[in-house]
C-alpha cells in the first residue's frame, strides 16, 4: 500500500465548512479503485493547514485511475474552493514499523 499525502492550505475561518466538504467527499474516495483509507488532519501548530492521507493499493490507482475520473472533478468542486493555495502532494510507502 501507498499513501497519497496531500498538504492543504485553507482559510481557518472557513474551516468548518471545509471538513464537512471533505466528509461529503469521503464516499467519492471510498468507491474509487484500490483505495483503502481516508483520514484529513489538521496541523496542530498552523490552524490554516490539513493533512489529507489516503491509502492506495498502488501509485496508478491514484494518478491514473482516480485522477482521471468524474470523482476527483467531484472532490476538486467540493473542497477545491476552501484551497488557498495549490495542494502539495506526495506519494509515500511506509518503510518501517517499530513499535
């Protein structure tokens, strides 16, 4: 498994309205192919930023088949409008597990 690891910046006042735009997207995840988890956190120590973690069997699950697809449109038109800036995204598999 992979994890896409999306850093969003958004405005904090709006932050409310941004998680219940991302719980709306949750489903459009959770249908999409070889993806097995979803979780958005919120950066302790900067209130304007989110974590968004998402569990994909394989890179091309998401860069190929959910990035080409009318769900990621769907995400992008819920949470796209809170983005203050663009999302920095990066793919990572974990190296190890110690305890």
């Amino acid at each position: 498994m992979i994890y896409e690891v999306a850093s969003l910046t958004i405005d904090p006042a709006k932050a409310q309205a941004f998680e219940k735009a991302v719980a709306q997207a949750a489903p459009l995840f959770r249908d999409a192919q070889g993806c097995r988890s979803m979780s958005l956190e919120r950066v302790i120590e900067n209130p304007a930023r989110y974590q968004l973690v998402v569990g994909w069997d394989r890179l091309e699950d998401h860069m190929e088949h959910f990035r080409a697809s009318p769900a990621f449109q769907q995400w992008r038109a819920l949470a796209g409008p809170f983005f203050a800036a663009p999302p920095e995204v990066v793919h990572t598999a974990r190296a190890a597990d110690f305890f």
